[in-house]
C-alpha cells in the first residue's frame, strides 16, 4: 500500500514539486544517527553521506534543526523515506506528521 502511494506521489525520479533550499546548516537525527542536511523545503528533506538500512517507504521519528540568520527552526516529526541513493548517499524523505505550530512556522519561512 505504501510503496503505491509513494508511486502515485512520487513516481517518477527526480521530479521537484516545489523549491528547496540548499547551502543550509543544520542536521537530522533519523533513529538517533545525525546526518548533515543537504536540502530542505516546506515538504521534506535529503541528508547527505547517508549509510544504513532505510528504504523507500519506511517510517521514521525525525528531530530536524537548522541554523538561520534569525534564529533556529527545531521540530520532532515524522516522515516517509522516499529516496534512498547508495551511489550519492543521499536520503530523502517527506514529513507527514508535525504539529500544527511547526507547520505555520515552516510555512511562513517559505513564504517570506
């Protein structure tokens, strides 16, 4: 069922359904292991030198933080793996659940 969904959403390689910002500070710790942030957008994320057992579709807890010029963006969320390349070692994944608050948040940044 997942692996559908992600097909549906997500289907084709490499396609960007809105910016991302990349040149950014901060880390993601997936499972308790930090990992250097490549890019990020209102949706999602990739890490780079990323090795390990993930697969597209797999859930995972996720503490995001990143170092702006106005401050830190710190949230705990969850999110669907939804690109695992082992030659790049990149990671990507999509957020699905985050309060409402880190959303607004998120949101505005994007929108500024």
């Amino acid at each position: 069922m997942i692996k559908n969904l992600l097909d549906k959403l997500f289907g084709k390689k490499e396609i960007r359904r809105e910016g991302r910002e990349f040149g950014v500070t901060g880390e993601i710790a997936i499972n308790g292991t930090h990992y250097k942030i490549d890019n990020w957008s209102s949706s999602g994320f990739a890490v780079s030198d990323y090795e390990g057992p993930l697969i597209r579709g797999d859930h995972v807890d996720v503490e995001f933080q990143l170092q702006l010029e106005e401050g830190v963006i710190e949230f705990d969320c969850k999110s669907i793996i939804v690109r695992v390349d082992e030659t790049r070692r990149i990671l990507a994944g999509v957020f699905v659940e985050m309060d409402l608050d880190t959303r607004v948040i998120i949101a505005n940044y994007f929108d500024s």
